[in-house]
C-alpha cells in the first residue's frame, strides 16, 4: 500500500485532470443538445408531434445527465480545496458525502479521469468504505445524486414543456390554433357596420396665438449643465432607491453682519428720504444761503460790487 501523502497527492493531480475533462464533456453535451432541440423545432413545424414527443426524451435524458456531471464537478472541486483534510486515515465528517458520492456515481459517467480519481479514494479509505458508498448503506449519497441517477421515462407534463420551450424559442407555433372558418356573409356584414375596435379620427384644432404665448418652453431646450448625478441602481434591500441631495450649510452670521439692523419697511422709507436730503444738501452747496437768489438780489450784488 502506497505511503498517505503519495495517495493524496496523486489524488490532487487526478481531481485536477477530472474537473477539466467533466468541463469539455458538459460544453460537447450542451452542444449536440442545441442541435438536437433545433431538429426538434423542424419536427414541430412540419406537424410531427409524436415523433417530436419521443426524440424529445433523449434531450431530457442528456440534460439530466450534463446536470449531473456539473454536480461531480462541483465535489471535485470541493476535495480539491479540502485537499488538507485527506491527510488522515479516517475520512472527515465534511468530507464523507462527495466522497461517497463520487464512488457512487463514477462507474455511471464515460469520464476515466472520474473514475481513476474514484480508484484512488477506494484505495484510500479501504473496500468497506467503498462498499457502503457504492449500496448507500448509511445514505450518505447525495439526493440529488441519486435523482439524477434513476432511469425511469420523463413525466409527460416535463415532455409538453420542453416542446413549448422549444418551440417558443425558434419561433414555432405550437401547438396550432384551429380557427374556425368565415362564411361569406359574416365578413360583408363586418364590412358595411364598423366594429368598435375601429375608432373614427378627429383632428385637433390649430393653437391660437394666445395659448402658444402661454405655453411653456420645453425644459431640454438650450444648453444642459455639465454636472449630472445617475440615479442610484436597485438593489436586493431596496428595491425603490432614492437620490438624496445634500441640504444647504446653514449660514451663521458673523461680527459684521450681527452689527447690522434688520430692515423693515418703515426702517427702509427712512433710510430713502435721509438719502433725498443728503442729495438735497450736496446740490445746495453750490448756491448761497442754500436758495436760488432772485433779480432783485443779483442787483444789489451788483451795485455793492461797483462801489
């Protein structure tokens, strides 16, 4: 018997081997299946429902098993990250479930890289291990696993659905609508009485010029700001998602502006009929006495200027 780590690591080298050939069978099943539900599409097309209904199993039975494969994949890698707890002899609690079922589904796949790394786990853990895997004595396989295992004929409600899948998706109308015929008079009654679907036309009265003065300009005219903010994107805690904008800092008033009064009205009229005088008093400067003199004086000045 080969010493642990040996196991273990030939063990990581095959998990390895196998994730990458279950990858390439799953991509080659998927394929064909697309070939297969396009011949399937054909068949619907041309009215050949039973044929149609029996070749559409074989396209249930291949889905079933890619499906599978993806579980085994999915157990390989998870030994491939557990890689550390094969170490020991005893198998680890964590561990058990897709090591059985490994064992149990291998000799059920065409993957050899599958079933060599199977052959390393039975070497590993021993026959009575594999024994119990393979009968799922203590049903540690998975469900899953053994649902995907079975061989039984699909229900025929999961058969009428995967022809409605198909036809759905390449555009085929099935199943086909019997529709009942028109007699010649029905269609000359329709034609002279107009049904309520048809809806007569009206037009609409031009705008006058008073109602295109008061009509708004629209708001995408002109230049757009720079500055844009997306929406916030739905997600799974709040579907409804709402921008918020920051509110104004609130402006508080320094030495200066706590100096000045606060205009009222009466306040404001004060302060414009102190500005009239002002102006008032600048413009009379200019004249003496603070009047506009009349002849009279300007002839006196005069006189008392000759003397």
């Amino acid at each position: 018997m080969a010493p642990s780590s040996s196991l273990v690591s030939k063990l990581k080298v095959q998990l390895k081997l196998a994730i990458s050939r279950l990858r390439m069978v799953q991509q080659k099943d998927t394929a064909i299946a697309k070939q297969q539900r396009r011949q399937m599409a054909h068949l619907l097309e041309l009215g050949k429902e039973e044929s149609a209904r029996i070749r559409v199993e074989n396209i249930i039975r291949s889905d079933i098993s890619t499906e599978l494969l993806e579980i085994l994949e999915l157990y390989c890698e998870l030994l491939l990250a557990r890689v550390g707890l094969l170490e020991p002899k005893e198998c680890d609690p964590g561990l058990e479930e897709p090591i059985k079922s490994i064992i149990h589904a291998a000799p059920r796949t065409d993957v050899k890289e599958l079933q060599q790394a199977r052959q390393l786990l039975v070497e590993k853990y021993g026959k009575d291990f594999a024994l119990q895997a393979v009968d799922n004595s203590d049903g540690k396989v998975a469900e899953r696993v053994l649902k995907k295992l079975k061989v039984e004929p699909p229900d025929p409600e999961l058969v009428t659905l995967y022809l409605k899948e198909i036809a759905r998706t390449y555009g085929v109308e099935w199943p086909k609508i019997q529709r009942k015929p028109v007699h010649e008079h029905e269609c000359d009654e329709d034609d002279d009485e107009p049904g309520d679907k048809q809806a007569t036309k009206t037009l609409e009265e031009p705008l006058t010029t008073d109602e295109l003065h008061r009509a708004t300009p629209p708001r995408d005219l002109g230049p757009k700001s720079p500055v844009s903010i997306a929406p916030p994107s739905p997600r799974t805690d709040n579907l409804s998602p709402k921008l918020k904008l920051p509110a104004p800092p609130d402006l508080k008033p320094n030495g200066k502006m706590s100096g000045l009064k606060k205009q009222t009205p009466a306040t404001q009229a004060q302060s414009e009929s102190k500005g009239t005088e002002d102006d008032d008093q600048k413009k009379g400067k200019s004249v003496v006495g603070g009047k506009i003199p009349d002849a009279d004086e300007l002839a006196r000045r005069f006189a008392a200027l000759k003397r």
